[in-house]
C-alpha cells in the first residue's frame, strides 16, 4: 500500500524549493512545521530548504520559518502591506511625521508607510505634498491647509502609484524641503532597492529634488535587497524603524551617515 505522502517524498530539492517559494509568496510566510508536514519531509530538510533559499536571496528566514524577499518577479501589493505588521508601521509613521520640522514642501513616496505618514503630517498649518501615489493623495485631499500635487504618469496596479517619464519630469521641476521614502529592501552593502526599474526611477528623482530626506520602514527590510538600487544609505538624512531592528544593528547603519530612530 502506498502512503499518502510517498508521492511528496519522491520530490527533488528543487521542485520542493519552488514550493515553498510558491507558499511563501501567495501567504506572506511559511512555517518549518507547518511546511514539513505538508511536504512529508522531516523539519531539518526544510530547514536546509529555506537556508538554500535564502542564500538565493528569495526569502528571509525568522525563528520556525521564513518570508518571501520582494523581487524583479515578485512584489507584494498595496493591499497585502496594508495586512502585515501594522502597529509597527503605525508607530514608525507618526515618529517620521514628527520630523516634519519647518518643511512646507514635501514629496510622499507610494506604499503602505508613506501613507500612514502621510495621514500623520499636521494639517493645522500650510503645507504642500507632492505625491506619485493616488491612496497619499486621497488621503490628504480634503485637508484644509493641504495643497496636493499629483505626479502625472502610468498607474501600476498593486500599488496605485504613477511611474515612468511623465512622473519623473514632472518631479524633476520641483524642489521638496523634505522627502518620505520607503523601499522593499535596505542593506549597508546594497543601499535601498525596488523591485521595479520605473519605480526606482521616481525613488531616485525624489532624492535629487529634497533638500532632506527620511527612508520609514519596519525591521523586515533591513537587510533584504531586491532587484534595482535607487539609492546608497548614506543618501538618506534619517532612517526611522521600529524596536525590532536590533540596537547594533542600526549603530552600523547610522555609521554609514543617517540618524537611525528606533520606536
């Protein structure tokens, strides 16, 4: 008689590999046990899986699993990132937003963060948002003492952001006191990265056109580096992340330039 899982146990690393790369992505993690059982191989296999992968920069491990890493052929949506570690993004949003200063022009970058941000800048007094994201913009339309600038160009579908040469012409007449930004990677060795060359592009304009700029993202990205670079980390004045990012690792990221604040 034949076992429920010997058709599973038949599978080269390779097929079992692509599986839980396929897993990873679809849910937004996986599980060692989890994977194990599933697969009907024994924990350490998936343990070597995962190692495996990670060395092929597909995904990151944690403690009993792993995360996919946003690439050239995958990235996560709009949707999904409004899902995952939520009060740690709503913590490091508003601490980004208290850097606000004396800024009255300000870029907003697309993405999840930047939005949540955006949500936290002071209406009370005048300010003007520059954004390439339709949610930023959405969200800071109504607002009395607001004044939104939309980037023209070609809206992506995950993320509801404009992109390509409209967007960057036209951001590349203006000069912003102070730049929001996220990424779907930082590292001391690649600097900030995207998966998608139009959206690195805009990244990369918004940069040049801010007399300061912040990079907000959660614990996750640090270290995680995804297909196209827009910038080195010393480009960037402060980096705000949560608690989650150890102490020493932020000392090593600050002593390549940035303030690193820790909420």
């Amino acid at each position: 008689m034949t076992r429920a899982g010997d058709d599973l146990n038949t599978r080269t690393a390779e097929e079992r590999q692509r599986e839980i790369v396929r897993a990873a992505r679809a849910t937004g993690s996986v599980d060692v046990t989890a994977l194990a059982d599933e697969l009907g191989v024994a924990k350490e296999t998936i343990r070597r899986d995962l190692r495996a992968l990670e060395d092929h920069g597909l995904v990151r491990r944690t403690h009993g699993g792993a995360y996919p890493v946003e690439s050239a052929a995958f990235e996560t949506t709009l949707a999904f990132r409004a899902t995952s570690h939520v009060p740690e993004k709503r913590r490091i949003a508003a601490a980004a937003a208290e850097l606000l200063g004396d800024a009255e022009t300000v870029f907003v970058d697309e993405g999840f963060t930047p939005q949540l941000i955006a949500e936290a800048l002071p209406t009370g007094r005048a300010l003007t948002v520059v954004t390439a994201s339709l949610p930023v913009a959405g969200a800071l339309a109504e607002a009395e003492n607001v004044s939104v600038l939309l980037l023209g160009g070609r809206v992506r579908a995950g993320t509801l952001a404009t992109v390509d040469h409209w967007t960057t012409k036209m951001l590349a007449g203006f000069v912003v006191d102070l730049a929001y930004l996220g990424a779907n990677g930082i590292s001391r060795e690649h600097g900030l990265t995207t998966p998608d060359p139009a959206v690195s592009e805009v990244k990369a304009q918004a940069i040049r056109a801010a007399r300061r700029t912040v990079f907000a993202g959660v614990h996750t990205k640090f270290g995680a580096v995804s297909f196209c670079r827009f910038a080195e980390v010393g480009a960037v004045d402060a980096i705000v992340t949560s608690t989650q990012l150890p102490a020493a690792e932020a000392h090593r990221y600050s002593l390549l330039g940035p303030q690193v604040i820790r909420v």
